[in-house]
C-alpha cells in the first residue's frame, strides 16, 4: 500500500511532523469527516424521504446502503489507484463528485434521480479514508500509524455527530433538502482547499508505487492470504451493527421508543458517533504503546457484544440508561479501526494498498449489509399501517426489537472471529 511504506518517499532534508503536516492531514481527515457526515445523513430524514418518495423501509434502507454498496466496492481499485496518482488529485476529485451528488440528491423528486446522487456520494467518498492513512503514513513518523489511523476514523466520527443531532435540528426546521445543499458548497470549497494545500509528501514530491506486481498478481496474493478474510469478515460484523444503528435507524427506533423528537433522537444517536471518535484514536494509542494488536480486537469485539444484547434485547430502559450504552458502544466499537494496521503488518508492503482497500470495503460493507437487513425486516413484520396525513408506514416498537436483533448477532460472529486474528506486534511480518 501507498500508506504502508508511503514514509521511504520522505527524502532526507524532508523532516516529517510539525505544523504544516497536522494542516495537510487535518485537511485529509475533514474529508472523512464530511464523507460520514453524507453517509449518516438520512438517519435524521427517514419519515421525511419515505414521504417525499413515496417508499418503505426496506427501500428507504437501500437508499441510504447505496452509498455504502459504491464506497466499500470502489476500497481495492482506489488502493491502486493512490499508487500510481496519490491522495491530492483523488481527495480533490472525490469531494467535488460527492458535491455533485449531495445536489443531485437534495434536488431529486424522482427516486432514480435520488439513487444517481446517493451512488455519487458514495463514489467521491471512496477515496477519503484511505486517502487520510496515505498521508499521515508519509508525513508523519511509522510509530505513530495505529494513532493517526484512529484519529482519521475519530474525525469522521465528528461529520457523524453533525449529521445527527444538529442536522435532525435543521431537518425540522428547514426541510432535508436545504442542509444537503449547504453540505454541497461546502464539499467545492473542501475539493479547493485540498488542491491548493494539500500535498503527497513533505518534499512536495508524488507517494511513489511501492509494488512491482500487476493487479492480478496483487488480488491473488491478498485473496489467498486468510488473515485477511479473518479481518474483513470481522470488520463487517463489528462495523455493521454501529453503521446501521447509529447512522440510520437508531434515530427513528428511539423517537418510538422513548417519545422523543427528531433532535433529541440524533442527538442521543450522536453519542455512539462521540464515542467512536474518543475510543478510535485511544485504542490506537494504546495498541502502539502495548505494541499488540489482538487484545484491543478481542476486547473491542466482545464488550460491543454485551452492550449490543443489553441495549436491544428487550430491557427497560430508559433514555439517559440507553445514551450512557449507545456512548460506550461506540466507545469500545472504535478500537476496531485497528484491524487495518494489522492487515496492513501481516501483508508484504507490495501488496498494502489492495489488501487495506480489501479489509476497508469489508469495513464498509456491513453496513451496506446490514441497513436494509434491517429494513427488509421491519417491512416483514409491518402491520400495513400508514401515517394518514403523509402516508408513511407506522412501525411499531415490537417490529424493531424483531429488526434489530440481527445487530447483536452479527457482533457477536465478530467477536469469535478476533480469537483468530494472528498477532503483528506492530511491525511488518511478510508471511
């Protein structure tokens, strides 16, 4: 991968850190954060698109997992792609492309026009995290990758929250169309920064391909490696419960179950976002202090577990009990970022930059996964009410605690599967 050895392109007389590298990754990192920020905004306009489009949850579902399908298919082609162009052209193309599709989005009146711009978003998005790892990776020190891989995934995390509590304030006020008009100028003026400021290298230089092998040769030798199976598959269980939860339908399970209004939904919702982005960057801090990478998957895996069954297994809860366990998955959820450093170390660097798109679309994927699952079954067990003034479908709470237990099942896959992540030590073993 570009990012894996991105660090030997830093000439002598380039002294990587300080002032201008946190600016030129700060930059990279706020398009992760506006790439979440997309990706989380229909959690908080669930009603209002089933309304405008006239559709149910499982479509509504789909509509939001678009983004996801594009975005984890695209991880292994752009992996190559930063190999031979670098991050600042694939940032400044990947912003203004999701620009264009949050307009086409906030403007559609037709669901087809509404999909073209969520699949847009989606494929701008692609280059955004991966992109961020490749910069901090040859502008700052190795030791310090599982820290800047968590403070990449943390400053996504702060788009998450906006995308939430304070969107769910302008959606109520404003509509859902206005916001994601604002979002757009925002993603030009992002694509601009990023072009003028941002560069591959402390020495102004392009991150130079480190691999010799063809794509083919690269595929086949990241596919027949298990520990990447091992990785992505725990990465998708692990993943898919928060990006389903947390950016889609928990908003409208809590506005049922506690009564609550959109913004207090978000808000509440915002927490698991909050959580991430303190848990993200700390267990990569610790991971790189321990030197190990198992314990933080092990233990990210199974305390997700006992929090997914506590939250949604049916307990009475109240809304203050249930923010405190939305807080701390998130919390414990963030370590799970990890995984990519150790597919990283337990590959040749030849082939980083296809298996770290490989593991990150599994990342993505359960998401894309497990968002319309849980459409799918909320339509299964709807009565067939509808909201007579709008015509959305009325759920009831039992349909969602029928929904939402694929979430606690899927982590708990997850979980089993960290027992059998091999052990990097936080260096490169190439074997």
């Amino acid at each position: 991968m570009t990012a894996a050895t991105a660090t030997d392109g830093a000439v002598a007389g380039h002294r990587q850190g300080g002032g201008r590298a946190w600016l030129v990754w700060g930059l990279s990192a706020v398009c992760f954060g506006y790439a979440f920020f997309l990706r989380a905004s229909p959690s908080v306009m669930v009603d209002p698109l089933m309304a405008t489009f006239s559709v149910g949850a499982a479509i509504t579902g789909n509509l939001a997992a678009l983004y996801l399908y594009v975005y984890a298919g695209l991880q292994i082609p752009i992996g190559i792609l930063l190999d031979r162009t670098g991050p600042r052209k694939l940032l400044t193309g990947g912003m203004a492309l999701a620009a264009a599709g949050a307009l086409t989005f906030a403007i559609a009146d037709d669901i087809w026009v509404a999909y073209v711009g969520r699949l847009a978003i989606g494929a701008g998005c692609a280059v955004s995290f991966i992109s961020g790892l490749t910069i901090a990776a040859a502008w700052f020190p190795p030791r310090r990758f599982g820290m800047f891989s968590g403070l990449t995934m943390g400053t996504g995390m702060v788009g998450g929250f906006l995308a939430q509590g304070p969107l769910g304030g302008l959606v109520d006020n404003f509509g859902w169309r206005a916001p994601l008009v604002g979002a757009a100028a925002f993603g030009i003026l992002l694509a601009l920064a990023i072009w003028l400021v941002v560069r591959d290298r402390p020495d102004g230089g392009r991150v130079q391909r480190t691999g010799t092998q063809s794509l083919g040769r690269a595929l086949l030798e990241t596919v027949r490696r298990p520990q990447n199976w091992i990785l992505g598959f725990y990465g998708l269980c692990v993943s898919g419960p928060f990006l389903a939860y947390g950016l889609l339908w928990g908003v409208p399970h809590l506005m049922l179950a506690h009564g609550v209004s959109r913004e207090v939904a978000g808000f509440s919702t915002s927490l698991m976002s909050i959580g991430f982005l303190i848990g993200g960057p700390l267990g990569g801090f610790i991971s790189d202090r321990i030197g190990r990478r198992k314990p933080s998957l092990v233990i990210c895996g199974f305390a997700s577990l006992a929090l997914w069954v506590l939250m949604l297994s049916g307990f009475e809860l109240d809304l203050g009990t249930r923010q405190v366990l939305i807080f701390l998955t998130g919390l414990f959820g963030g370590s799970m970022i990890i995984m990519l450093a150790a597919a990283r170390e337990l590959s040749p660097a030849s082939i980083g930059g296809v298996v770290t798109g490989f593991v990150n679309g599994f990342f993505v994927g359960g998401g894309a996964l497990l968002q319309p699952l849980v459409g799918f079954m909320l339509d299964l067990h709807w009565d067939g009410s509808v909201n007579t003034e709008t015509g959305v479908p009325v759920y009831a709470i039992a349909d969602f605690d029928s929904a939402l237990i694929v979430l606690p099942a899927a982590c708990a896959v997850g979980s089993v599967l960290a027992l059998f992540v091999r052990e990097s030590y936080c260096r490169p073993v190439d074997g």
